[in-house]
C-alpha cells in the first residue's frame, strides 16, 4: 500500500498510563506463544518477553527536474537545484547525506547568488551535516533547493503523510539492525469523516519496515507491511510485501440475519502488530503476526497469530530489519513506521474523531527496547492522513488526535 514520490539528485501521566496498560497486557499475551515457524525462535521470543516484562515495569511533492551546473572551483562548483512551491503551513522533508551543502532560497536569492562557484551568501535555511530535517519556510510561496557537493538527496513537501510513529535511524545517524518490530496500539475513538483508496470508509493502521536479505556475495531489500485494516465497517490484518505483492490476511467475516457478528470494526481495539524474520536452510522467513487484546466491550485470551509467512527461498540466507538514513530500493529513507493512513491502494483518511495511543519496539538482542529518535510521521508508505495530530508521550510513543498534521522530531534529534 505504497508509492514513492521523491526527488533524487546525481502528553501527561494519564496518557502513560493507560498505553502502559495495554503494553503490560501485550507482554503477557506474549508469553502464550505456542509455536512459530522456527522453534528457535519460539525460544527467542520467550526470552523476550522476560525481558520485557522488567523494562516496562521500569503530501507529497511532484519532483521537479534537475539542473546540475559545473564550475571550476569552489564549494558551488557542482550543484543541483530544484524550484519548489510551498502552500501556507507546508514544511519540507529532506535526507541529507555526507558531503552535501543544502541551501533552501527565495526566488530573489536565487536570482541575486546567480550559481556556483561560490556558496549562497543569503539564505532561508542551510545546513552542511548529514540527517533527516524538516524545514518549515517563513511562508508559502516559491523557493529553491540547492544542493552543493554530494548531490544523492531525496526531498518530500509535507502536505500530507501517514501520521504516527517512525524511526529513521539509530545514535549518531548510525543503523539500527534486529530480527523483530512490534506496534503496541490502543485506539480507543475512530470516527471518519472521509476516506479514499477502498470503496467503503475506512483506514489502515500499519507496522511497515525494509527487510535486507544477504546471500553469497550480494544481498536485497524487500519493503515489508503488516497492517490493521478498516473498511466498510469490518477490519482484518493483512501483509504485503514491495508495495503490491499480497501476502496473506486474516479476513474472516460472519454475519448473521444481516448483521456482522465476526469482523465488525468497533471501539475500543487493542492489540499489536508483529514483524519478525528467521533464517532457515530453506531461506529466509518473514513472519506477519498481531495481537488482539480488545474489542469493543470483549476481551481476548492474549495469542500472538501469526497469519501469513513469507519465504524467500533462497537456502543458506540470513536477513534483518534495518533502520538507516541510507535510501531503500524506492529513494527513501529505511525508516520503520507505525502509522495511520487511508484503507489502501494510495488513498487517505479525514477523522471526525480520534484518540490512538501507538508505541514502536525493536527486538535489542536482549529484550524490547523502543527506539531512541523518531518522527511522528512516516514517508515511505503511500497512504496519508489529514488533520492527525501526533502527540508526543515517549522516546517512540504518541497519541493520535484530530489537529493539523505535526511534523517533528521526537527526542533527540538532529
């Protein structure tokens, strides 16, 4: 449920309690794992929960076309540059490689630099270290990317995006590698005023993550996604793989006497979201699981079910989920996201109401940990959200609200 549209160059006590609330019974549902795929990793995940149990007690831009100049000499010497409209309160997402000099300018100090050699001496923003950014012009109105040096940048006007949790790297800009993600969710009111992608009203909410596979000498990237779907009333939980590629669902509907009784979508819903991956002699494994803790007024004997496994067969291969700054396969960023959108196929969701409650984890080795520095939206799906505000509560936790869409840094970043 993605595309890419990008631009490459040559809150309180309260809030804490109820989601720790859901995360305790998350971790409890854990342990009734009976069986995977590999048991090896039956026993890695029982290790887990061990772990975890005593850390939780403690839109998009059309691109525009490049203009690559060559001078002689200078900082400016090789550039690129890119004209942008910015409507009233867009921002711009970029990922900044080493050895580039980003410049954003009005027309009239692109107009009064004249290019390269020499570096713009006026600007509106400039940066020359590598990172995630995202850059809020002083208004609407057109400006300029120019890019000095290392050219291989990827850019997005933030209009509208998937709205959440996402993590784009580790400490220090490094990669962050495991073998398994969890999204922990509480949505407690999801009310829609509109939605587009699927022909009943609805959205998704989705765990999406880059897999890299390493086999001989060489080594892939598969984009990866397990989703909460929502449409037309019923909901199920389904994975994709490479943007188009079905991997299996958990859809099973019942109705009785006209009426839904197995499948309806009500709140209160909580649970989690489950991607893991295992090597076997037969190739690599990637498992789609979820949790449900909660519906409506029902609760549920907390199983991890594990709906659909994908294998690779590719025998003697190993794999992991990576987080890095590095472009994937589709000109974005590897970031690992948790994050509401439209129902499918591109589209997007408006909420008359809302109140989520989201929390990110990757598997450290030795027990959950949630990652350090994250956003609170996500770039490498293709569904959005409009009017979802995401409320900072953790180093990787939020709650989702109806708001103007916030596009910031969670914690540290740079």
């Amino acid at each position: 449920m993605r595309v890419r549209v990008c631009f490459l160059f040559s809150a309180g006590h309260n809030v804490l309690m109820r989601l720790g609330g859901v995360i305790a019974v998350v971790i409890i549902a854990l342990v009734a794992l009976a069986a995977i795929t590999n048991p090896s990793f039956n026993q890695f995940m029982l290790s887990l929960i061990r772990n975890a149990t005593a850390y939780i007690i403690n839109g998009t831009s059309a691109a525009g076309e490049q203009s690559i100049i060559h001078s002689l000499q200078g900082p400016c010497s090789s550039w690129g540059s890119v004209n942008l409209a910015f409507s009233n309160g867009e921002s711009l997402f970029l990922d900044v490689p080493n050895d580039s000099s980003i410049y954003l300018l009005t027309s009239d100090e692109f107009s009064q630099w004249g290019g390269g050699p020499n570096a713009p001496s006026n600007y509106v923003w400039f940066s020359s270290l590598p990172g995630i950014y995202v850059v809020t012009p002083p208004g609407p109105g057109n400006y300029d990317l120019v890019v000095c040096g290392n050219t291989d940048i990827a850019y997005r006007i933030l209009n509208y995006t998937a709205m959440g949790v996402a993590a784009y790297y580790g400490p220090g800009l490094g990669n962050i590698t495991t073998n398994a993600v969890l999204g922990i969710f509480n949505i407690t009111e999801a009310s829609i005023e509109n939605s587009t992608g699927m022909p009943g009203m609805g959205f998704s909410l989705q765990l999406n993550a880059y897999v890299v596979v390493k086999y001989g000498g060489g080594e892939f990237v598969h984009w990866v996604q397990d989703a909460l779907v929502v449409s037309g009333g019923e909901y199920w939980f389904q994975g994709e793989a490479d943007v188009t590629n079905y991997i299996g669902s958990s859809q099973n509907l019942i109705y009785e006497g006209g009426r839904c009784v197995l499948g309806c979508f009500v709140t209160p819903i909580s649970g989690a979201l489950i991607i893991s991956v295992n090597s076997t002699g037969r190739g690599v494994v990637i498992n789609y699981g979820y949790i449900l803790l909660g519906l409506g007024n029902e609760t549920f004997r907390p199983v991890v079910h594990w709906f659909a496994h994908q294998l690779i067969p590719i025998p003697n291969a190993t794999a992991y989920i990576i987080t890095s700054p590095s472009l994937g396969p589709y000109g974005w960023p590897m970031d690992t996201e948790f994050v509401v959108g439209g129902p499918g196929n591109g589209g997007g969701v408006e909420f008359g109401a809302l109140n989520a409650y989201l929390a990110l984890y990757y598997w450290n080795g030795t027990s959950w940990s949630p990652y350090p520095i994250t956003y609170t939206f996500g770039v490498s799906t293709g569904e959005y959200a409009i009017n979802v505000y995401s409320m900072p509560i953790g180093t990787s936790s939020v709650e989702l609200v109806v708001g103007r869409n916030n596009y910031q840094v969670i914690g540290n970043g740079n």
